[in-house]
C-alpha cells in the first residue's frame, strides 16, 4: 500500500516532535513538512496534497486554529484534517469536530490510538480516491501584448464551450471580462479572498455571476487598489475550489508575467496564445513561448491562436510557423463590425451570430482545446506545416527582419 503522506503543524517544539516522532515510527505513514504558520501551512497543503494534516491545537490560539481547519476543510475536502492537544476537555474535541476536524489525538500520543487514528485516515483517502471527480479543465487566455483581442475571445471560448464553464478576469486593475458579456457585477475576486475562511458552496455560488446556463463570471475586482489583495496563492486556491464546481474554467489573463499571472499559468491544462499577424505581435509571441519553456511548460500545452486573420496575408503563415516554432491551431477571422456590434451589445458574437465564421471558428478552438469531440480542419490548412499535434521545432528559425512587413 502507499504511504499516507502528512503534514503537520504546531507552534510548541515538544508537541510537534511527539507527532513527528510518532509519524516517522509508523510504516504507513509519511511526513511531508512541519511548520509552525498557518499561511505556510495553507500553502503546503495545497501544493503538496497530503492525506492528512495534523494541526496541534493551544488554548491561546483556539479562535483562529478553528478557522484555519474551517478554511482547509473547504479548501481540500480530499485531506483528512486531524487536531491534536493535550487538553482533550469535550467543548474542544467538538469544537474541532464541527469546524472540520474528522479525528483528535490527545497528548502525549497513546500508540494503540494513534494507530487507530492511521487506520481511519487509510478508510478516508480510500473514500475519496472512489468518490472524487475530476477538477475542471482550466484553459487559460493570454497575449505577449494588448490590443490582441484577448477579452474577445476568452469570453466567446468560455460561451462556446459547451459545458458548465467559469470565465475568471485576472485583469486585477482593468478587467472587462463581465462588460464583454453584459454583466453588471456585485462581486469580485476580492470578495473570494476576503471571505475564504468562510467559504461554502452557498457563498461561492453568490460570489460569481451567472450568464447564462452553462457560462458564470468571477469579475476582475471593482476597484483597481483593490489588486493589491490578490495574491499567488489565492489563485491556485479559488482554481482548486471551483475546479471542483465547474467542468472547464476560462482565464482571461493580462499581457504581463506578474507572479499572479504565473500562478495561473503553472496550473493551466492549456494555455493560447492569441496573437495578430503584425511584427510586434509576432516579436511578442516569441518573447512569451520563450518565457513558458524557461517556466519549463510543455509545449503540448500552449497552442497559438490567430486573431483578426484574413486570407489576404496567408502567403506569412509558414514563416510564422518557423519564426515561432510552434504551430498555428487557430484563424479567427476579422470582422470589425461584427466583433465591436457584439462587444457594444455585450453579447457573445457566439451566441449573437452563431452562423457567422468567428463562430465557427470559435467553436472549432473550444472543441479542440476542451476536449469535446474531433474538431474541424482550422481554415487555411494548405500553408501550414503538418498535422495538428506533431509539435517538432524546426531546425532553424527564421529571423523577423526576414519576414515581409504585412500589408
């Protein structure tokens, strides 16, 4: 059987080597860290995914240890959280309990109970392993510069998916995600990180906004200071939770590498690269694929996407192709008027025009990146350079001087 793995948390050196001493002395069990804060106990829980963690209760601190296993317990249903104290009056074991606790171990640890305690942690991960359901796929929406098109089309991709989908505006200072889609929101992602510790599925469902059947919007948050409250790790904890509501989740992302942008990025099944066919938005492409290999993404994850394409600039698509070193997947074609009567309207041309080309574009990219079934052929296949999915880098690249400037 595999090791259950632990993590472990206690502000007394004593406690915490008893537990620690206990866990290295059962075969079945694993230590993966043990700290002494909270918020690096928060952030090793939901990088590591242990089985179980053990949090040492103190009479002091009881307040705000209930609130950290309140937050845990939401935040990963899939570890069993243990409490430990050497106080094992009633009132505290069931106030443990009713936070989210699901065993106590009173101190100094009596072996039979510990195993016990192991056995029980052995039923629960069994439990989940059988019942859990895949998180949601996370498709996130990105361009090395502005003025791509990005908002456009992650909030038609995230309309045209099919399932139930979150579009999530990391703009954190001008977000516009939920005007793409006539939307008037009361709520933000500053309000998901300032009521975590409370966090159910009642007030999740009241934090995003509903579109329509298959399509919510957590906004960017209202107001531009209010970025400064979003950090890393509360992305990689509101992907989590909400991976486990919806089946795909949509990021709009901004054209910067900030750390929040990266924490998104890292946990993306895939990521598109939207892009124009001018000079600087090619030069900016290349500067991004450049960035995803040195955060040592695989290239199978990143796919480039062709914004505002027409025809009349096709003769470019192989020179493209060899400058970047990575197919074309997508040609969503230009269509001013259409695009900027659906944006003003603050409707999804997808769902506005679904004849229209963008559409079926559009439509095209969601199947294929989502996973919904085989795709059709993108537009002007004659000029690419071979199958959808044979991802080898040329030889030699090209240099951008080389290339024509666009008409």
């Amino acid at each position: 059987m595999q090791a259950l793995t632990f993590i472990t948390m206690g502000s007394k050196p004593e406690a915490s080597k008893e537990i620690r001493d206990a866990l290295v002395g059962n075969a079945r069990a694993r230590l993966l860290a043990d700290c002494d804060d909270p918020d690096q106990l928060l952030a090793d829980v939901l990088r590591l995914r242990p089985s179980a963690v053990i949090i040492i209760l103190e009479l002091e601190n009881l307040e705000k240890e209930f609130v950290l296993i309140k937050q845990l317990a939401a935040t990963c249903p899939e570890t069993a959280i243990i409490s430990a104290a050497r106080d094992a009056s009633p009132a505290l074991i069931l106030g443990s309990m009713r936070s989210g606790a699901r065993e106590f171990i009173q101190l100094p640890i009596i072996a039979d109970e510990f195993r016990t305690v192991i056995d029980r942690v052995v039923e629960f991960c069994a439990g989940v392993e059988n019942s859990s359901r895949k998180n949601g796929r996370v498709i996130a929406v990105f361009s090395g510069k502005g003025g791509a098109g990005v908002s456009f089309f992650g909030t038609n991709l995230a309309a045209a998916m099919g399932v139930s989908t979150l579009l999530i505006d990391l703009n954190l200072q001008a977000g516009d995600a939920a005007f793409f889609l006539g939307l008037d929101t009361k709520y933000s992602l500053t309000d998901f990180v300032n009521n975590r510790a409370r966090l159910d599925d009642s007030l999740m469902t009241s934090l995003v906004t509903t579109h329509s059947a298959n399509l919510a919007v957590l906004a960017a948050p209202l107001e531009a200071h209010e970025a400064e409250d979003i950090k890393p790790q509360d992305v990689v904890e509101i992907l989590h939770l909400l991976g486990q509501r919806y089946e795909c989740i949509v990021l709009d992302l901004p054209h910067t590498f900030d750390p929040v942008t990266v924490a998104a990025l890292d946990l993306a099944d895939e990521i598109l690269v939207v892009l124009t066919l001018d000079i600087p938005g090619i030069r900016s492409t290349k500067r991004a694929l450049k960035v995803f290999d040195r955060l040592d993404y695989q290239r199978r994850k990143v796919h480039v996407v062709v914004n505002r394409w027409s025809k009349n600039i096709d003769v470019q698509l192989q020179k493209v192709e060899m400058h970047l070193g990575e197919q074309l997947i997508g040609f969503v074609p230009n269509d001013y008027r259409k695009v900027m009567d659906s944006i003003n309207l603050g409707r999804p041309l997808v769902q506005a025009d679904p004849s229209s080309k963008i559409t079926a574009e559009i439509k095209r990219i969601a199947a294929l990146v989502g996973g919904n079934g085989h795709p059709t052929s993108a537009l002007p296949r004659k000029k690419l350079l071979g199958g959808m999915f044979n991802r080898q880098r040329p030889t030699a690249g090209l240099e951008l001087s080389e290339m024509p400037d666009p008409a």
